[in-house]
C-alpha cells in the first residue's frame, strides 16, 4: 500500500437519552487497497467523543462496526458485525480499535461503515447513518 492509496474515513453518530441527555460516537480510521487491488485493509476505532449524561441514561448499549460492499451496478453484499460488541462503560476506559481485511471482485465500488448499538433491557438495536469509503473512482 502507498500513502496515496489510503484513504480516511469518520463518521459521528449520538443517542438521545429519554430524559434529553446524549453520548457522541464516532468511528474513524483509514482505508487501503493492497496486493494489486485485489484486497482491503481498514484500520478504525470506536470511542465515546461527547457525554452530557451517563451511558447509564442510554441504558448502556452494547456497541459494534459493522460494513456492507455496494457494487457498480447498485447491488450490495450485505450488512455483517467487523466487531465484537462492547458496552458504552467499557469504552468510557478504552477506545475500541478495529481491523478488517478482505478481498473483493472489481465490481465493487465501495465499502459503508456504521455503528450499531444493542440495547439489551429493550432488545432494540439501532443503527448510525453509513459512510461510504470508495474503493475506486
């Protein structure tokens, strides 16, 4: 991989607590193709960039990266967890970093990123708007 083959990537997501108070997530990271273009490498993490109020408001989900690959002609490979989930206590101590390698066809055009947050007391889980990450132009 050279330098002009990475490309960064970031994307900002909040929860709103019921009594109004809100946490900030945010994924960033880089993107690379190697081995002649053939494979993807991205690097990321996952952390906690802003809290008016205690994970506890949110009902301390568990959070996780997932991708989906979107090919030229609009089809997508599907969503699929690139990470285990942690609990927003967990990531108040630690940031969550990340790697996934891969291989794809060259009708893939881009790889989406999201956040999902597992709310066990509900069972609901949520998800972050995507950022697309381009493979080639």
């Amino acid at each position: 991989m050279s330098d002009d083959d990475i490309r960064p990537f970031q994307l900002k997501w909040t929860i709103a607590g019921p009594q109004g108070g809100k946490v900030g997530f945010e994924i960033t990271g880089t993107f690379g193709l190697y081995n002649g273009n053939r494979g993807y490498r991205i690097d990321g993490r996952l952390r906690i960039v802003e809290g008016e109020a205690y994970y506890q408001e949110i009902g301390n989900p568990k959070l996780f990266v997932r991708r989906n690959g979107g090919e030229e002609s609009g089809r997508q490979w599907g969503w699929q967890p690139i990470t285990g989930k942690k609990a927003c206590d967990r990531l108040c101590v630690m940031e969550m970093f990340f790697v996934r390698t891969g291989y794809w066809a060259p009708a893939d055009r881009s790889l989406l990123l999201d956040i999902g947050a597992h709310h066990r007391w509900s069972r609901r889980t949520e998800f972050s708007p995507a950022v697309e990450v381009r493979m080639v132009d």
